[in-house]
C-alpha cells in the first residue's frame, strides 16, 4: 500500500480504532491477568464498600475477561487488516488465517462452542471451589476465560449481525439458568460463597440477562422483520 493511501480518513479511522481497543484491551489484560491481578483487589474493595456480595463481583470479572479477549482478538484483525495493504507478506498471513478460520471454523460454531465449555467448565461448582482456593489454578481459569472472549470473537466473524445477537441472547440464557438455580437451590452450591451471597448473586445474574433481553430483543425482532 503506498504511502499516499496510508493517509486517506478510512485507513486514519482504523488506526485510531486499533490504538483505542489496544489500549482498552491491554489495560483490561494487565488488571486481571498479572500475578498481582489488581482487578481482584479492586473488586474486594468494591464488594466491602458497596455491600455487594464477592460472587457477584466475580461474575463481572468473568464478564470483564471474556470483554478483554474479544477486544485484543479484534485489534489484532483490525492490524492485520491495515498491515495486509502494506505488506505482500502479511497479506498473504491474512488470507492464509482467513481460509483456515473458514475451513475448520464453519459457520463460527467450533470456536462458538469451544468458549461455552470453557466457561461451563470454570463454573462447575468443585472446579470454581478448587480456582477460588489456588493462586495458580485461579490465574488458569482467568487466563482461559480471557481466552474464550478471543474465540467468541473468531466465531462472531463467521456470522452475520442478526445471528451475533442470538448467538449472545443464547449465551446470555446460560446465565440465566444458572442465576435461576442459585436462588432456588435450598443450599449453597458453592462451598467458598455462604449462602446469602449465592442468592444476591443468582439476584444480579438474572437482573443482568433480563437488562440484556430487554434491550437486544426488540433490536434482533425488528432487524428479523425488516428483511422480510
């Protein structure tokens, strides 16, 4: 790509685009994935100051994790797009990454459903116990969360925008479900977590996926029907 090029508004937009989501990225990665993980200091200091249950501080750090993978993952394409136009070799990288996500990632389900057994599996009620108790086994399961964000995304570029938002009502679903079980279940299901706090968290999960439904629904419905 020649220099002049380099230098039109779309490829300006996409370079300020990359800076910013590497920023947010980064700073999401270096708060939650360092051996200090400041996010984990933050989110006790957050949870004793607002009266707020840990569990459900832990369920936005997961949130927050699956967002740090999804924007790094996204960055990282928007550069390959902008260095492919520069480069004969990193265009030929690009295209060769594009035929094999095609190939082996059909329709975005493999990496869809890769990153929801990564997620059931951390919230298995003996694995999360074990994770909350471990250092290293609790850096794991950040780092596998945070890895889930980036096959969310890789899946996501396999769809089309209507399918992106069912794919995430499905998901959402999930924690549906699972805040539904924690406020009905007799006995805390988590042993590191009394049980008051299984009910404010199973609370907030629900809030949070009905905040969702709320809002992407009628935007999924009226894109459904404004194509038929």
């Amino acid at each position: 790509m020649s220099t002049r090029a380099l230098g039109t508004p779309a490829v300006r937009r996409l370079m300020i685009r990359c800076m910013f989501l590497l920023v947010l990225s980064s700073s999401l990665i270096v708060a939650m994935l360092t051996p200090l993980e400041p996010i984990d200091l933050l989110y006790y200091s957050l949870s004793s100051g607002l009266n707020v249950a840990p569990e459900v501080m832990l369920v936005v750090s997961d949130i927050l994790l699956l967002l740090a993978g999804f924007l790094i993952a996204a960055t990282l394409r928007t550069l390959l797009f902008v260095g492919r136009q520069m480069s004969n070799r990193l265009m030929a990288i690009s295209s060769f990454l594009g035929l094999v996500n095609g190939s082996v990632n059909r329709r975005g389900m493999p990496s869809l459903a890769a990153a929801a057994l990564i997620i059931v599996f951390w919230h298995v009620p003996s694995v999360l116990d074990a994770a909350l108790l471990d250092f290293g086994l609790h850096w794991v399961m950040h780092v596998s969360i945070f890895f889930a964000g980036v096959l969310v995304y890789i899946g996501f570029t396999r769809l089309t925008l209507g399918f992106r938002l069912l794919a995430y009502l499905l998901g959402c679903k999930g924690m549906l479900i699972l805040g539904a079980y924690l406020l009905v279940s007799p006995v805390a299901v988590y042993g590191t977590y009394p049980y008051p706090e299984q009910l404010e968290a199973g609370t907030a999960m629900v809030a949070m996926c009905l905040a969702s439904d709320a809002t992407l629904i009628p935007l999924w419905v009226r894109r459904y029907f404004s194509k038929h």
